[in-house]
C-alpha cells in the first residue's frame, strides 16, 4: 500500500513538475506498477477463496460493487487533465478492487454465471493481452487513417486475433514447461524419502 502511495506521489511529480506528457504517464511502468500491487492487496487481505474472513465486506460487497462502478464512471467523466493523469488511476484502482471482490465470491450470483460464459471465459484468457497491445494499434492506425467505427472494430478484430496467436504460441507452451519443471521438482523432492522408507523396509 505504501508503493501505491509511492506511484501516486511518483505521478504528481512527474505531471506537475516534469510536465510530462499524458501518453508516458498512461504507459510508463513507473507511473502506473500501482494498478498490479492494488489487486496484490486485495488477493493478500481479502481473498474470499482462500478462506480469508471479511464479513462485513461480504455482507455489503453488492452495494459495494456498485459503489465502485459508479466511482469508475465519474473519473471517465470527469476530463481535466490534471486530475486524469493523477489521481484518476489511483480511483480507479479504488473502484475496481469491490467489484473483483463481488465477483469472486464463490456465492453464485447472476454476474458471475454471465462471466463464466464459455465465450467470456477465453475473452478473460485474453484480456490482459488485449490490454497490452490495444492502444499500440489503436496509435499506428489512427497515425494513417481517420477514426471511424469500422477502424475501431477492425482494431478490435485484429486485438482478439494478436491476443489468441500470443496465447497458442506463448502462453500455453510456457505453461506446459511450468507444468513438467513442478512434476520434476516434485520428484525430485519426494525421491530421497522414498529411498529411505525402502531401506527401512528393507531391513
């Protein structure tokens, strides 16, 4: 939480003292390592699936989701600059942390029976792909082409399509050699045991 504070200080100072422009604040790891430590905190201290016992939040997370969507709107509409390239990040941060929470809960709810459509489901496998290469192909385009809806959908198209080469080609094989290096390390780890429950046996 301190780091979070960190990159948010770290942001102000880089908009109001370095001037710096609003794309290197949006894509700079400096200013924005804050969006993965806020989920870090949430999975830490109230990771319902794990058994971590937050009643309260439970008990208002509907509410509490809607709260959060609503903060998210504001921040979308509200346009000054200086606001957007500061604190807007650390908001939305604040806002999305209850709607994952909602989300989470293993107490089915329409929301999450929507989320674990099939479809929606790959989409979620995509996303953080997506999320990467997005706006690097909405700036080569728009750099040669005037937006329009049928530019944006076809951005759209090939954004899925870069997302699901990254998860056959990537994604998958590394985690396939994840999955053999932890049988091995298993094996490995299990193997001396076994050697001295036979000589135990044994004799």
């Amino acid at each position: 939480m301190a780091l979070c504070l960190g990159a948010l200080a770290w942001r102000c100072y880089r908009a109001l003292v370095w001037h710096s422009s609003w794309e290197n604040i949006y894509e700079g790891t400096d200013t924005r390592f804050d969006s993965i430590l806020a989920g870090c905190v949430l999975a830490i201290v109230a990771n319902s699936r794990l058994g971590d016992r937050v009643q309260w939040l439970t008990r208002h997370a509907s509410a509490l989701a809607w709260a959060g969507a609503i903060l998210i709107g504001a921040c979308f509409a509200y346009r000054n600059p200086l606001f957007r390239d500061t604190v807007r990040y650390t908001l939305l941060e604040i806002g999305l942390m209850p709607i994952f929470f909602y989300v989470t809960l293993p107490q089915t709810n329409f929301v999450t029976r929507c989320l674990e459509w099939r479809g929606l489901r790959h989409l979620g496998q995509l996303s953080y792909t997506m999320y990467l290469i997005h706006h690097t192909l909405f700036h080569h385009f728009y750099h040669y082409y005037r937006p329009s809806l049928l530019l944006a959908g076809g951005i759209l198209l090939l954004t899925i399509g870069y997302a699901q080469a990254m998860r056959m080609c990537v994604e998958l094989p590394i985690q396939r050699m994840r999955s053999r290096w932890m049988r091995r390390a298993v094996v490995v780890a299990i193997s001396p045991a076994n050697q001295a429950a036979d000589t135990a046996v044994a004799s």
